[in-house]
C-alpha cells in the first residue's frame, strides 16, 4: 500500500450507526491527525489522550518482517497527547521503529499507559525472533520492550524485556515477540505478546506467564490449493488485554493466518486457570474496552478478514459492542484500518489508518 493511498483513505469520515438505545447519536469527531501508524491509546484521568504511534521505520538496517516483505529500522517511534482542550504535540520522540520503505505497516510503539504526572510506559513491538535484535544498532535493543518515558524527553530505561523472556521461556512455536498491548495492575503490567501468543506479567522477580493461547483450526484459502474442507492451524495472535469488572483479564485475538472471518474470540483469563472462550464470532479483533455499565467493546481491523481486504489499499473495520451470545452490534462501519480503543465516559476514542505514514487519525465516537 503507498503513503498517497493511505492518506487518501485516511480521509474517508466513519459512519456510525444509531446508539444501543436506538436513539440517533452524533456524527464521529475527528479529534486526531497526522499520525504515523497510530496503534493503541488511553485517555488519562485529566481527560488527556496519550496515543501510541509505531512510526515510520528508517533507513538504518533492514530485515524480513512478519509478512515477508523488508522492514527497515528508524528512530521515528512517538507518543502523542491530545489534550482535552483540543491541543495536539508528539510527547515522547525518537522511539524505534520498524516499516516498509514508504514508511507504512510500522511496527514500534504499540501501546502506552499515563503513570501520573510526566511519567509514561511504552510497550514497543518487533513482529520477529528476538535474536534478530543482535545485528541492529543501538534504537535496535529498544524492540520487544517496555520502555519508560517521560514527557518532553527521548530518554527512555527498560522496565520489561519481553524479546528476552520469550527467547527464554517460548511456550509456544518458534521464538517470536510482539508485544501489543498493556495495563497497569497496582505496581505490575500485563502484556499481551502477540508473536509469543500468550500473556504475561511483570514482577519482582522479572516476567512470568499468565495465559498461553493455543492455536484454532482454520479454512484453508482456495489458493492454497488443498482439497475442499481442508482445515490448517492458525495462530491465536492476542493483541489487547483488559481487565473486566469481575476483575478477570479479557484477551481479544487478530487470529494468524489466513485470518479467517469470524474466528477471532475474546477470552477470559483467570491467572493459574487455562483461558476460557468469553465471546466468539469475531473478525481480526485489535483492541477492548469496558464502558462504565459493564459493556465491553471490540475493534475489527478488518471485518471482512485480513484476505480479503483490497491488495492496494487499507483493510476496513469496525467498532462493535460485544455480545456472549456472538449477535455483536456494530457501532461504528467503515473504518479506515482501526486498530486502538479508550473509552471515557458516553465516549469511544479509535486510531484509524493504522498502517498509514502520516495519514493516521483518532476519532471520538459516542456509544
């Protein structure tokens, strides 16, 4: 997909559907922009959105990513803010960063969580074998990381080496991290390793394994040219965790290839117990979030599946309230690529054009 593609989809408003309540809502307000691969976000208690942006990757070194194609390592990894007055400033800069040469599909800065004050914690991604971090240079060791920040500084310390741990643990497949999602539990973090398929937690003694997410039985594309009804594995691929109001951590899942739609579940992780499917029947799934009342909410990247998005353009998705039974309503359609979710309030913050250099956005969505 090049950059003049993605901006221009970028462009394209999100249409929303009626309330929960079937009354009419507002239209989504675009409160973000410019924003280089803009991946998961939170909004903090002083009503400040923090997002974070994967970048643009670089020209220093580059090496094969997650789907065959050269990524190339930079320096151009940041943070946002957006404050509730509407004032939007890159905090935090000079992050790794992983992308194609024209800078989209980056893989970086995945996720952020506000510590109070000008205290932040970045999780940045890899998408490979940690080994292959030892033939980079130094932005290099920051990949498959957690990272603090502090506002207004390029400076960040190593909380969580989570390429480490899963060069050392590997509870499943091949060695492969891909940290994309956290929060902050009392003084501890829960990650979800997308590479690692599984979930894990920091503590006193380093990082620990909370949940593995074991591979499900896809369709097999026709290309493949397997006989009809012929079913392969796919990798689970967790990509954000919550915690639910009953205080169990729920997990949703991209699903690995070949992305089949509808197979993506949301499960719920209770530490010491295997992960039980909470909710099935969805596409691609990116981020989660519960409302005040209770109601959990999910992002599509792709609601059609990852396949069969369009070869030259940026998936569509969408923004749905999740229901146990799997009849999930959708909220908002005809997302441009979203990927990250905050909600405060009556409010639903999502990243769009979430493989776009510069083309990136947040819009707020009422619920």
């Amino acid at each position: 997909m090049t950059a003049t593609v993605a901006l221009v989809a970028a462009a394209v408003a999100p249409a929303q559907a009626h309330s929960s309540h079937g009354h009419p809502t507002p239209p989504p307000t675009r409160v973000a922009s410019g924003l280089d691969n803009p991946r998961q976000l939170i909004v903090n208690g002083h009503g400040d959105l923090y997002v974070a942006e994967a970048g643009r990757g670089g020209s220093t070194l580059c090496i094969t990513g997650p789907e065959g194609d050269d990524i190339c390592l930079g320096s151009t990894g940041a943070v946002t803010r957006v404050t509730r007055k509407g004032t939007q400033s890159r905090v935090v800069t000079g992050l790794p960063s992983l992308a194609a040469p024209d800078g989209s599909a980056a893989i970086g800065p995945s996720d952020v969580e506000w510590l109070g004050g000008r205290q932040l914690a970045v999780l940045i991604g890899l998408g490979a074998d940690p080994a292959a971090r030892d033939a980079m240079p130094a932005e290099g060791s920051r990949l498959a990381t957690l990272q603090l920040a502090k506002v207004g500084s390029t400076h960040t310390r190593t909380i969580a080496d989570l390429g480490a741990y899963e060069a050392k643990a590997n509870p499943i497949h091949d060695p492969d991290s891909n940290p994309s999602s956290l929060i902050r539990v009392g003084d501890k973090f829960v990650i979800t390793d997308a590479g690692g398929n599984d979930l894990v937690r920091t503590g006193r003694h380093g990082l620990s394994t909370v949940a593995v997410f074991d591979d499900q039985m896809a369709d097999a594309p026709p290309f493949l040219g397997l006989p009809p009804g012929t079913q392969i594995p796919a990798q689970a691929v967790p990509t954000a965790v919550v915690r639910g109001p009953d205080g169990a951590y729920y997990v949703s899942q991209l699903t690995g290839f070949p992305f089949q739609p509808g197979l993506a579940n949301i499960y719920r992780v209770v530490p010491g117990h295997a992960p039980t499917v909470w909710a099935s029947g969805l596409t691609n799934v990116t981020s989660l979030a519960f409302d005040s009342r209770g109601s959990l909410y999910a992002v599509q990247l792709a609601k059609d599946g990852l396949l069969n998005a369009p070869p030259d353009a940026p998936p569509v998705g969408s923004l749905v309230k999740v229901s146990r039974s799997g009849a999930h309503t959708v909220v908002a359609d005809n997302l441009v690529a979203p990927y990250g979710m905050a909600i405060s309030g009556h409010q639903a913050y999502v990243s769009t054009c979430s493989v776009c250099p510069g083309g990136g956005e947040v819009w707020r969505i009422t619920l």
